[in-house]
C-alpha cells in the first residue's frame, strides 16, 4: 500500500536528540519520522522525495541543521497500523558530508589543475582526462579515450613508453619518465610523466607536464655551453698538456650538468650553481631573470637586477646603439651568436664579458626575449695580456708561422736575432731568412708529421753574417699555427770549434801528451804518444798509466810519483818507459796536476818526451828543447824563471806568443808586475800560496786570472819549483804557465750542463732516466724510483739490457729501443718488479743531428693504478656507510644547502631526500635560538677553520625534538676553495639524558661527602678553638687574681689567638663561598710588590712567633703593578703559613718575586716534608690534606682558597714537591 509523503518531516524527540548528539558522527541514527499535518519540528526539504513500499529504500539528501549543511546517505522502513496505514519511517543514516565535500573538491582540482591529469587502464586506454589535454595538445577529451594513448605517442618514444609501463604491471610504487605526444596539429610535444598504480583496482594514475619550453631551452643551454667549451679549448690549446686533470673534471661536470637538465627544477639549479651569469631579457631590453652568479659578477645583491634595463649595466659609449640592436635582432632574428664588450657592476667598475645568447619564444614560437649566457673574461683577457707581456720580453727568440710557412708574429728577440724590424718578418716566408745548406723544407716536414722537433738552422742576419740557432718547435699548438723557439748559439759553435781546433793541435804536437783522471787511467792520448808508445789510443783509454808507460824496474817509482801528483805536487825528470813490444827509453816527462774551478784535482796531465838522441849527443839534447818549446807552444804553455833576490822574472816567448800577446808585453819583467797583471780577485790567494811555498819548500801549484794588456782575461794553470842556496834561504823559484781558459769555458758549461742533466734525471719523479749506446747498453741510468724496484746505477750502467734485465722484460722494451735508435718515439705501459711503468723511449742526438744514442724516461705510476682501483672502491664502501650508518651524514654545498643525506637521516627525521635536497639546514630542522651560531659555523667552514664540532637540537617531522653531535669538516676543491661540507652527527639526546642524571648523581654524591668532610672539619677545627678560649677564659674568671699581669696578658693572647684562628677558618669558608657564587670582589690597584712582601713577611714573622727564617728575594722591575691587594695577601699568606707549618722549627722559607714583561712570579719554597705524587692532584680540593700530616693541624681550605684567588686573576699555580726534601709553589699572574 502506497502513500503520499508531504513535504514536512518531524522527528520523534528521542530521535532528534540522537540526530543532536550523533551530527557530528560519521553515523546517525534516526528514530520514527511520523508523518503529521501539525508543524512540531518541521524539516523542510523540498529536494527530499521518499518513496514508501514494501520494500527498503536508499536514499541521499542534504539536511540543513542549525544552519549547517549535511549530506547524509539514509536507509529506509516505512511501518503500518492495524489499517495498514503508514503510520511511521525507520531510518538509519551515514554522514557523508566530508567525503562528498572532498569529492567535490577533489573533481574541482581535477578539471582546474594546469598539469595534466589522467587516469588510465591496463588495456591501454585512457578512463579519465582533465580539460588540460585539450588546451595543450587540441584533441577533444573523447578523441583522447577513444583510441589506445599508445598511437599519441611519437615513433621513436613507443618502446620507451612501453618499456616504463610494464614496470607498473609488476609492482613497481612510482614511475617517472619522459616521452613525446602527437598534437592535433601533427607536432609533437615533450611530456614528463609521473604514474602511479593501483594495481587492486586495474587503473593507472598519471601526471603529464608539457616541458617543450624547458627542452628548447635546454637544448639552446646546451649549444651556448657547447660553443663555449669549443672557444674555451681554442684559448687554451697551448696550456692542454698541464691540464688534463682540468679538462677531464670539466667533461666530468659537463655530463653532470646535462643529465640535470632532465626536469624544470633541476634546470634551475644548474642556472643558480654554474660560475657564468644567466639572464633573461624581454624585448624591450628589462632584465625579467638573472641567476646568483649574474649578481655576484656585477655586485648586486639577489633579484637587485630584475627590472633594471641593460643599458645601465653597459658603458656610456656602448649605450647609443643598443635599443636599435636589440629591435633587429626581434624583427629579423639572426642566427644566434656572442659578443664580447665590458660592463659596469654596482660599484662602477668595468669588466670584460662574453655574452652568448638565443632566443626566448612563447608556445607560437614568436620571440619573447632574449637568454643570455654572461661569462667574466677580465680574467682570461689579463692573462693573455700577461703572456704576450712574457712573449715580449722573453731572451729567447718566438716565432709562430702558420700552415703556409708564414710569420704571423715574432717577439722582439727574434727580430734582434735577424736584424731585422717586426714589420719586415711578418708575412715572409721562414725560408727567406735561413741559409740555404738548412734543410728546411725537410725539417717542416718532420715537424708537420711528428708535431714538434728540435734542431739547428743557419739563419742570416741583416747585416750579412750567419747566425746558428738551435730551436724548439711544436706543430699546431692552437689549430693552424705553430711555435718555435730558438736561441742563438753562434758564440757556443765557435767556442766549440776553438776547442775541436786545439784538440788538433794537440794530435800535431811532437811530444807525447797524456791526460789520465784522478786514478790514473788514461782519458787522452795524442797522435805522437802513438808512434812513442806504440799504442793506440782505442788501446789504451781506459787503462792505468802504470800498466802503459813504466818498465818493469821503474814501476815502483811510477807510482809514487802518481800518488805525489794525487796530492798535488808537480813532477818532471828523466824516467825509463817501455813501448808496446816492450823495449825501454829515457824520457823527460812532465807532469802536473789538473785543477777544476773549486780548486779540486780532478786529473794529470804529463808531456813525455824521448831523450835517448840527447843522451848521446848534445845536438839531440837540442832538438829535444826545441821539441818541449814547440809542446809548450802548442800546448799553450811557457816557462818562467823568478830571481827571488833581485825580483826579476823572465818569462819564455813562446808563452807570449801563445797569449797572443807581443814580446814583453805582458809587463811581468818585475815581480811587482807581475803581481800586477794577476786579476783582483784571485790576487790575494796568490799572494799567500807564494808566501806559503816559500815557507815550507813545498812545490808550487796554482789557477788564476791575469789581465791582459787588451783588457782580456785569461786563466792560467802555474807550477813551481822553489830553490835554495847553502843556508837554505830561497833564491830562486821556476816553473810552468799554461793557458787554460778554453779548458775553462768548456768545463764549466760542461759542468752546468752536467750538473743540470743529473740534478734533473736524479731527481726525476717516481721512476728514473737511462741512456742506452748503439748496441743497447746502459750508459746512464738516474733517478730515485730505480731502487724500489731493485735497480741501480751501478746494476745497469755498462751492461747491456740483456745483462741487466730479466728475458722476459727485455723482450717487452728491445722494439722500442731500437725504434728509438731509428728516430721513433715510443710511449707504452709495462710492469715490473709488481710495479706499472709509463715508458717514454726517444732518440738522442748530437750536434750534427745525429742518433748517437737512445733515452728511457720511466714513470711509476702502479700508486695511480692503485689509487684509481681504491677510488672505485672507496666510493662503493662510502655508498655503504651511507645506506648502512646508524649517524646522520650529511652533504652540503658551501652555501650550506642539501646535496645528499643518508638513509638513517631519512628514517630518523621523517624526511626523505627529495625534501630536504636543496634547503638550507635552518630551513627545516634547527629551532629558532640556534639559527645564527649554525651559520657561523657554516662561515667558518668556509674561510678554511676547519674542523669543527657542535652540539644543537634538531626539529623532526613529528615535533620532537633530538639533541645530535655534530663533527664537521670540508672537502676541498683542486684550487682550494670549499667543495663540499660533510658532517657527521650523533643522536645524544638519550645519552645527553643519561649523562645529566649521572652528573646530578655525582654532584649531589660530591656535596654529601663535602657535607661529611665539612661538618667533620668544622667540629674538629672550630672545637679546638673554642675549648682554648672557654678554658682559658674559666682560669681568668676563677683565679685572674692570683697570676701575674705577665701570665694574665699570655692567656689573654692564647684567647686571642685562638679568635684569630677561628676568624681565618670562617674567612676561608667565605672566599671560597663567594668565588663560587660569582660575588667574590676583584678590585685592581697599584702596587709596589716587593715593598708590599717585605711587610707580609714581617708581619707573618710576627703573628707566627715561629723560628723559622723567611728569605726574600727579588729580580726585575716590579715596582708598580696592578693586583688586587686583599687576594694576593691571601694566597701568600696561605702559602708562606703553610711552608711554615710544613718545615721543621728554625727551617728557611724563601719567597722569591720574578718580575717579567707581561708577567710576575712568586716562588715559595721550603725544606719540609713535602707532599705525596697521589695527593698533588687533589691540593686545591676543599678539606683535602696530604696523607703525611699527621698531628698538624689544618682546615684542608688554604691551597682551595689560593687556587680561587688566582683563578680570579686570571693567573697559574704549580707545584713541584718530593717527601721530606721539600715543596715550591709558584704562582703566576698577568700583568696590567
């Protein structure tokens, strides 16, 4: 039976106050509706329509209560009378109110998002779709579900998108992904996905954001980045062998950079983190953007420059054309390029930029603005400057040519070199200045093909001479040109030719020359010592002279003539030698030891002359002088003979001639002429070695400089032999000059060069240097990393590779030797010994060009193999810490910000890692009082004080709050500034707890046993006292008047001793009380301090009545210093108390007052018992007293009132003590 519902509704009492009480329920329960035309409580709904049957009935309403709104999903009943009239409803009702609030909502967010909504199902269909899909790419929603979203998807993209979706069919919580969509238009556009599945349900929840922009500009990010790594590379083409590390962290940060590009956000903060300015310009020329590194190049602070027009950041000569610029660039849009001028930062100054820039454009692609990417080049241009300023000035002459041969620009030195000006070099061919019989076309050859050489050329200078050059050259140092440098060597050829030259002549010389070194063995060996001998000099180099020259009978004599020549004497006379096929001869030889520079003996040199003719007849004796004059003249030799008594000196002609020098004009005819000629320098010490010979008899052996009337200087080697007559008084000295100032030049650039070649291949870093001859063997051998791997020089020099490695390394380095040997360089790798070598084999040439011989340069690097091993390791060990620490580690920027946390950080704050990236610490975790110490801390990082350490409380994502210690330290980048900041923290917060409770403990255990110790110093120190002054007290009242007045004053004194003592007890308790309560006065005055210790120690002598002696003493000046008077009476009346208490009756005291700078001293000493090692560390506690005390009284305060005192002041105390020898304090305070 049916029956019509008015449109009135009222609700039973029972039923409303459950309605009332259960509103704000998720569920309610209505009681009986009855239907009644009377208006009790009357709901009207007009929306409400209620269907009565047989049968359930569900139905949603709103409900308005009270002037709220609710929604409410109610169950329905109707009930019937006896006539089956509905007399009544039964509801059962849910609050829905929220959910349908939220839905609505939730839809409303749907449809107005700006990102791109969808949901999907696993058939590959869209279910859903927000109104962004049709604005972004201009199908209509039902076009979008109506086909699978697959055949939106651009060709390319397919297996990609495929790919990421089976991902959510198996689990996977989040996907993240990028992938391009058809327009309606046939384009396509880049789409970042974000999708989630809902795996119970069969959907798929998706976000889409339109990031073509982002890409454009992503893409024109890259072609600016790329255009300047190419114009970087070409600046710097010359520097790229010293700076591969550079490059190679570059490349590292460039790909690091690119895969950031991935995201919007990520774009953004490479524009905030890269070291060139980023600015966006609109058409008008307003800058609308510009990164952190655009204001701190020109000054400004963050976002100061937004809004500004670029002009004002440009000079005033420069600002007249911009406007127009910037106009033809929007109305005909140029390809894309850079410009290099200067600007202005904030305070003025001007800097040198390079902008490169691109186009801004809206989704229609028109041209919006500008992106400009600003690189500081004030740098880069000073060091050019810098360098061109080295070109110039440089000694050595610098060429650089290009392709074609051509000079494209010479330094000043390379003009000087040809006498020829800068403006007539440039554009000439490098033929035109070189001597034809140079090869340098060959030598151009070698050079483009190895891309660097060295050499010699023959150039011809402007005034028609030939100038020889040695040169360095290096093939396309930047692309297309190519350096070389050269060094005139014209004077070194020549002094080199002299010296060839007088080699010669010493092969033409009639008279047998030998030179050995220091042992003996021969290094030179003349034409004539030859046809004498009978040996040749391939036969003899390298043997001893004794083995050569001596018979057999005068051997013994030979070598004691060597060992006298060892020690610098010279030698000649008649001496039997032998030939090769063994008959013996007389010969006069010479003999005289070779000096270096130093003064050292560094060989001999003998001229043997066959006198057999001239022991037969007087005519071969005369040919055998004119012999020894001829060796003298070819040798550069000449005698002297000096008349000591008459002081004249005669000196051969042929040693003139050799000087080169007319007869006579040396001006030596007299002694004191001589000396004359002698150079300033050495004339002193030939003066004294003179003296010397003539003192002792000793041979006379000498180098020195004489000056030439010409004013040219010549080294002379000297010796001598003094002669005396009957009494034994010098009469007559006479020896040899000979010229050696060739020898000179030659062994001093020889020594320069040997001196550098062996500093540099000892020297040589982690490895060594060996020189290998034409069949392989090792002629030198250098360097500190040889004796890591077993290797010496004594090992490999004069053995063969063979000799001296194993087969099996020899067969790894031969090729590359005899490469070397054939003009191939050769670089490779090889182990040895367990050790990595990096090879340079390369040949070595002489003069002439020629391959002589073969260098190996080797370089341990097995430290670099290991490192790049431990790195790899070291990295996937810190992954671990990381992922596995129970500590906080952090990684931040130097700014401060978030790089990287680990995974306990995460589960401990309840923050992840996408959260925290990139914000500060005080953005998120530190409260407000702790902000400003954290950033300093952070400053301090910065400046380079690090480590450092610190405690705060950090906030977590739930409120609560936990105390971490922190342990922070950098990482620094490779020209030192801060890279990273790394800290380390542990959460203390429960130990923190711990450890206050225990120190609470422990001070509250502390104050008890103070408590003990007090009360039991108290009633042990006071009662004495008071038993004296009651005691006595009682005997003065009862029988004063039988004592005498001197017995009466005595008691009187006890009692008032007793007092005394009783007032310094409560004294001490109370400085000590005040020191620690902060109320303890400190008041600064002027003091004499040794008139104020002088009355001290009269007034302790005194009060004491003690047999003791009390010393002062006093050193400085310590007259007027400022001290608070009250506390240093304090610390030494406690001090001199106790080293009198302490030592035994009529024992010394000594005070001794030292008086620095800034400081002052006092020293109490005393003889008495001392103090136990186990007690001096608990002196200054209260009521502590030493274990050998005994029946001594004492309070156990004093030394604890000292140490307040002195504290106070800011000053030390020490303490040096040994039982029963005695005990010195010494106290120290500042001076003010």
């Amino acid at each position: 039976m049916k029956l019509a519902i008015e449109q009135k509704i009222i609700i039973g009492g029972f039923g409303l106050a459950l309605f009332m009480l259960g509103g704000v329920s998720i569920i309610s329960y209505w009681s009986l509706i009855r239907i009644h035309p009377a208006t009790s409580f009357i709901l009207p709904n007009p929306m409400l329509m209620v269907a009565i049957g047989n049968s359930l009935s569900l139905t949603i309403f709103s409900w308005v209560y009270f002037l709220y709104n609710y929604t409410l999903i109610t169950k329905k009943c109707p009930f019937y009378d006896a006539t089956e009239e509905a007399s009544a409803i039964g509801c059962v009702s849910h609050e829905i109110t929220e959910r349908n609030r939220t839905e609505q909502e939730q839809k409303r967010f749907f449809n107005l998002s700006l990102d791109m909504l969808a949901i999907g199902n696993y058939d590959g269909y869209f279910t859903h779709l927000n109104p962004a899909w049709e604005e972004t790419l201009g199908f209509t929603l039902e076009q979008l579900k109506s086909q699978p979203f697959i055949e939106f998807v651009h060709p390319e993209d397919v297996e990609v998108t495929q790919a990421e979706m089976e991902k959510l069919g198996v689990s996977i919580p989040i996907i993240r992904f990028e992938n391009r969509y058809r327009c309606k238009d046939g384009s396509y556009k880049w789409l970042s996905w974000t999708a989630v599945p809902f795996l119970e349900e069969g959907l798929i929840y998706g976000i889409a954001r339109d990031i073509s922009n982002s890409k454009q500009a992503e893409a024109a990010l890259q072609k600016a980045n790329e255009e300047l790594e190419i114009r970087v590379e070409e600046r710097t083409a010359y520097l790229r062998q010293v700076n591969d590390e550079l490059l190679a962290e570059i490349v590292d940060r460039t790909q690091v950079e690119l895969a950031l590009r991935k995201s919007e956000f990520l774009y953004r903060t490479l524009v905030e983190t890269i070291p060139h300015g980023i600015a966006e310009i609109n058409t008008t020329g307003i800058i609308t953007f510009g990164n952190s590194a655009l204001h701190r190049m020109l000054g400004y602070r963050q976002k100061e420059l937004l809004g500004k027009g670029i002009w004002e950041l440009i000079p005033h000569s420069e600002r007249v054309t911009l406007p127009g610029y910037l106009a033809m660039l929007v109305q005909y849009q140029p390809s894309p390029s850079f410009y290099q001028g200067q600007a202005l930062t904030k305070e003025g100054n001007v800097r040198d930029i390079q902008v490169d820039w691109d186009y801004k454009r809206d989704k229609q692609g028109q041209v919006t603005g500008l992106i400009a990417v600003v690189t500081d080049i004030t740098d880069i241009r000073t060091k050019k400057q810098e360098l061109q300023a080295l070109f110039e000035a440089s000694l050595d002459a610098i060429a650089i040519v290009d392709d074609q041969g051509k000079y494209v620009e010479v330094n000043l030195s390379f003009c000087q070199l040809l006498g020829v000006p800068h403006s007539q070099i440039l554009g000439h061919q490098i033929g035109n200045f070189i001597e034809s019989s140079s090869d340098i076309e060959q030598q151009w050859r070698i050079l483009l093909q190895q891309g660097q050489a060295t050499g010699e050329l023959c150039l011809r200078h402007s005034d028609g001479t030939l100038r020889d050059a040695e040169y360095t050259a290096k093939a396309n140092f930047v692309p297309g040109r190519h350096l070389a440098v050269l060094r005139d060597i014209t004077q070194r050829k020549q002094a080199q030719e002299k010296i060839y030259f007088q080699a010669r002549l010493l092969d033409v010389v009639q008279q047998a020359v030998m030179v050995t070194n220091l042992s003996g063995n021969i290094i030179y060996w003349n034409r004539y010592a030859e046809v004498q001998y009978g040996w040749l000099a391939s036969e003899v180099l390298g043997r001893s002279i004794l083995d050569v020259t001596p018979t057999e009978t005068t051997k013994e004599q030979a070598t004691e003539i060597m060992s006298r020549l060892q020690t610098g004497e010279n030698w000649s006379g008649e001496f039997w030698v032998q030939r090769q096929d063994g008959a013996s001869f007389p010969a006069m030889v010479f003999a005289s030891p070779i000096y270096d520079e130093q003064g050292e003996i560094i060989g001999i040199i003998g001229v043997s002359v066959d006198i057999t003719e001239s022991k037969q007849a007087q005519e071969a004796l005369q040919m055998s002088e004119q012999r020894l004059r001829t060796a003298l003249e070819a040798a550069h030799m000449g005698t002297w003979d000096w008349n000591i008594l008459t002081g004249q000196i005669l000196c051969s002609t042929n040693f003139e001639l050799a000087l080169d020098v007319a007869t006579g004009g040396l001006n030596s005819s007299s002694y004191e002429s001589f000396i004359s000629t002698i150079h300033p320098e050495d004339c002193d010490r030939v003066l004294q070695k003179i003296e010397h010979v003539l003192a002792t008899g000793e041979d006379y052996e000498n180098e020195f400089r004489i000056i030439l009337p010409d004013g040219n200087i010549r080294w002379l080697t000297s010796s001598g032999q003094v002669f005396y007559d009957a009494t034994g008084r010098p009469v007559r000295m006479t020896g040899l000059h000979l010229d050696v100032t060739e020898r000179k030049i030659a062994e001093e650039a020889r020594r320069k060069t040997e001196e550098l070649y062996r500093t540099m291949t000892s020297n040589f870093p982690n490895g060594g240097v060996v020189l290998f001859d034409q069949d392989l063997r090792y002629t030198l051998a250098e360097g500190k990393g040889l004796a890591a791997v077993g290797l010496s020089k004594e090992l490999m020099e004069g053995k063969t590779i063979w000799e001296a490695l194993s087969p099996e390394t020899c067969e790894v380095i031969e090729p590359a030797y005899r490469a070397a040997l054939d003009g191939r360089e050769t670089v490779f790798e090889t182990t040895y010994n367990n050790r990595v070598f990096l090879v340079q084999v390369l040949p070595v040439k002489n003069d002439q060009g020629e391959i002589f011989a073969g260098m190996s340069m080797l370089q341990d690097i097995t430290k670099s193999k290991r490192a790049e091993q431990a790195l790899l390791e070291e990295r996937n060990f810190v992954s671990a810490i990381l992922d596995t620490a129970a500590a906080f580690i952090l990684v931040g920027d130097p700014q401060g910000r978030f790089i990287r946390v680990n995974r306990a950080c995460e589960q401990i704050t309840g923050y992840s890692i996408d959260e925290i990236k990139g914000k500060y610490i005080w953005d998120l975790f530190l409260i407000p009082e702790e902000v400003e110490p954290v950033k300093t801390l952070v400053q301090e990082l910065q400046s380079g004080k690090f480590p450092n350490e610190h405690d705060n409380y950090w906030v977590m994502r739930d409120g609560n709050r936990r105390l971490i210690s922190w342990s922070n330290t950098v990482l620094l980048d490779a020209d030192g500034s801060v890279k990273y900041i790394i800290s380390i923290g542990i959460d203390i917060t429960d130990r923190k707890r711990t450890e206050e409770i225990r120190r609470a403990l422990e001070r509250e255990k502390e104050l008890s046993e103070l408590r003990l110790r007090f009360f039991s110093m108290a009633s042990h120190e006071f009662r004495t006292p008071l038993s004296t002054i009651l005691l006595t007290a009682q005997i003065l009242e009862s029988s004063a008047h039988e004592w005498s007045a001197q017995k009466r004053l005595r008691n009187l004194r006890r009692i008032s001793s007793a007092a005394k003592s009783m007032t310094q007890l409560l004294n001490d308790i109370l400085t000590i009380n005040r020191a620690e309560t902060g109320k303890l006065e400190f008041n600064l005055k002027l003091l004499d301090l040794e008139d104020f210790c002088q009355v001290l120690l009269k007034e302790i002598q005194l009060t004491t009545r003690s047999q003791h002696t009390l010393i002062f003493s006093s050193q400085g000046n310590c007259q007027n210093a400022l001290i608070d008077e009250k506390l240093l009476r304090s610390i030494l009346t406690n001090l001199l108390t106790n080293a009198i208490k302490y030592s035994p009756e009529g024992g010394e005291v000594h005070l001794v007052l030292s008086c620095e700078h800034r400081n002052v001293s006092f020293h109490v000493r005393d003889k008495g018992i001392g103090i136990p090692l186990s007690d001096q560390p608990h002196l200054f506690e209260a009521f502590h007293r030493g274990g050998n005390v005994g029946h001594i009284p004492g309070s156990g305060l004093g030394l604890t009132v000292v140490k307040k005192c002195v504290d106070l002041h800011g000053g030390k105390i020490s303490v040096t003590s040994e039982v029963d020898v005695g005990t010195t304090f010494t106290v120290t305070l500042p001076l003010r």
